[in-house]
C-alpha cells in the first residue's frame, strides 16, 4: 500500500517529465520556424514555473 506522500511524490514527478515534453515539442516548433525565439522562451518560462 501507498503512503499518500509517496503517491503526491509520483504526481509531482509526473507533472515535471510532461512539462519538459511539451518544452521540448516547443523547441521544435521554433527550429521550424512555428515558433520565434520569444514566443518559445515565454512559453517556457511560463511552463518552467509551474514545477
């Protein structure tokens, strides 16, 4: 059985590998020109301060 802190802990980790994913997907969004550089580094911090 599961502590409800070590549940919270997998949440939290889950959260940070999906927003690094999305990062990353903006990343390739801007090398292909989707995206200019600003628009990809506001999403970023934006996203960035969410974990």
């Amino acid at each position: 059985m599961m502590s409800s802190e070590s549940t919270a802990i997998n949440a939290s980790q889950y959260s940070v590998n999906e927003t690094l994913d999305i990062i990353e997907k903006l990343a390739q969004l801007r090398d292909l020109g989707a995206l200019t550089d600003a628009e990809f580094n506001e999403k970023k911090s934006d996203l960035l301060q969410r974990i």
